[in-house]
C-alpha cells in the first residue's frame, strides 16, 4: 500500500511537470534524465514495486521542483523523516499572524511551536488553564524551549508541570517527534542541552529511535490531562497539525475528551484573566540578548489583546 501511495505521488508531481519545448507533461524518461536515474527503475517506483531510499527521494523532489511541504509529503508517504529547518525570526512573527487571527474564536487551548520545541505563541485559554499570565508567558515560555526551566529555576514552568499530570507521556511524544524531524537533516543528531543534562529526556531520546518509521506529524492525537484548581482533573484529545502556512510550525489543539472536561472549560472561559504580573525572578536576571526573540514586539503584545477576548 506504502508503495501504491508513494508510486501515484510522484506519477502526478512528474505529470505536472510540463516539457519546455512543447508543453507536454514530464515522461519518466524526462525525470531519469534530470535525475541521472535508472528509467526502468523509475517506472517500478511509480508502479509501487519498489519503495526508494531518501536520498533517491530527495534527488526526485528537486528534479521535479517540488515545494518544501511537497517535499516532505513526498518523504512521509515514503516512510522517510521529513526534511526541518529552523524559521527564521520573520517566518516565526508571521506564523504567529496568522495564528492570532485564525484562532481567535476557538473556544479550547491553542499552543504555536516549533519542532525543536521552542514556544511561541499561546491563546488566552491556554494561558487560563495553565494560571499562566501574558507577562510571565512572554518571558518566560515564548521563543523557550518547552524543557527549559524545569529543574525548579521559573516558577512558571514549573506551575505548568504541576498541572500537567500525564507530563512524562506527553514528554517522550514531544521528543521522539523532534529526534524525527532532525533526523531528517542528521542521522546521528547532536542532543540539545536540555537533553544532554537530564538522564530522563537523554532516555528517551534513545528510546525515539524504535518510533521513528512509525512517526509522523499530520493530525497526531495524543492524550492530556490537566489538573485545575476547583474543577479537578481536564482531560483534552491534544492534536498535532502542522500549520497550514508552514508546517515547520506545529498548532497543537486540546480539545475537550469528555462532557465535565467540555463544561469546565466553559466556565474557566468565564473568569477573570490571570492578574498581571512579571515574569518569574529567574528569567528577569537573564539579559535581554539572551531572551526569545520576539519578546517586547507587537506581535507577542497579541497575548494582552487576544487575553481581553
């Protein structure tokens, strides 16, 4: 079936494809010539005999000048890691657009990241939920990775594990999808710093290796389970959508699993947004060079705005 599916992909990217001189769709002769590539062996592939290697993925991608998301849709239905990159500050400010505008009726917890697990934006009922205010999301989670901060320095990381109950679940998943998204780059990725200095986050990045020909990044549901103050244990179906615009970014929703979660939600909804207040003393002493990019721009000023909704 993986076969199948693959071999019909590239048979439209290749037909797609129009020849210079009169305007016909590509042949296979056409892309074995672009890609220096076997035609017989070519043909096998669309026909779904035979299921390539990345590299020979790849090369096909760049002869058929596939986007970026075609790219990597072409990699997942090969059973390949997808290609990551890291956004750049101006492709992060306007994911973070987009997202404050599309999500500003949504009536469950919305969180922005990216796949190396930085944060960068969350919508007022996130920030409820968590008993998180604007001030102390933007300096001390936006532009952060999530891991950053747990060993007891931010208070307000650590409020957010406190009231996460499922938080080991929910860490392994985040890590073996970012040993997933790297390995796309790097077949032997170097551990970053969070992980390096946690015995736990190191295992389970070892651990990520047996799920990676399993893993992949449309629609993943996972389970959540939050504990709120007054309204006991919220359980979400937390889904992971690579943003529409650029699936670098990732907008998990947590939808509500069941009816007291759906009502509790709807009253936390109704009460007063979490006082203002600073960020935690931890993250007021690091220097301003060393804080999320985006902290103190209009753009992170949107938690204020979309708070008040």
């Amino acid at each position: 079936m993986e076969g199948t599916e693959l071999g019909a992909a590239i048979r439209a990217f290749r037909l797609r494809r129009r020849q210079i001189h009169n305007g016909q769709p590509w042949t296979i002769e056409d892309l074995a010539v672009a890609m220096g590539a076997d035609k017989a062996h070519l043909s096998r592939i669309e026909r779904g005999l035979i299921v390539p290697n990345r590299a020979t993925l790849l090369r096909m991608a760049r002869a058929l000048d596939l986007s970026w998301s075609e790219t990597n849709f072409l990699l997942r239905v090969g059973g390949s890691a997808p290609i990551f990159g890291t956004p750049d500050e101006t492709a992060t400010r306007e994911a973070i657009r987009w997202v404050v505008d599309a999500v500003r009726a949504y009536a469950h917890p919305v969180v922005l990241h990216t796949l190396d697990l930085h944060v960068w934006y969350a919508n007022a009922l996130w920030l409820r939920v968590m008993g998180l205010t604007p001030a102390e999301f933007r300096g001390c989670l936006q532009g952060r990775e999530i891991f950053e901060g747990t060993h007891g320095h931010c208070r307000s990381v650590q409020r957010v594990g406190d009231r996460l109950r499922n938080v080991d679940d929910a860490t392994r998943a985040s890590i073996a999808r970012y040993r997933s998204a790297v390995t796309g780059v790097d077949p032997s990725p170097s551990l970053p710093d969070y992980v390096r200095d946690d015995p736990r986050l190191r295992r389970y990045w070892e651990e990520a290796l047996d799920a990676l020909p399993q893993l992949g990044l449309a629609g993943e549901q996972s389970r959540t389970e939050i504990w709120y103050p007054g309204y006991g244990l919220l359980v979400f179906d937390a889904w992971w959508c690579p943003l529409q615009i650029d699936g670098r970014f990732v907008l998990t929703h947590y939808l509500p699993h069941d009816v007291p979660t759906r009502g509790a939600v709807a009253a936390i909804r109704r009460e007063p947004r979490p006082s203002t207040g600073p960020p935690c003393e931890f993250h007021q002493r690091i220097p301003s060079a060393q804080k999320g990019p985006l902290n103190s721009t209009p753009e992170a000023l949107a938690q204020d705005g979309s708070s008040r909704r």
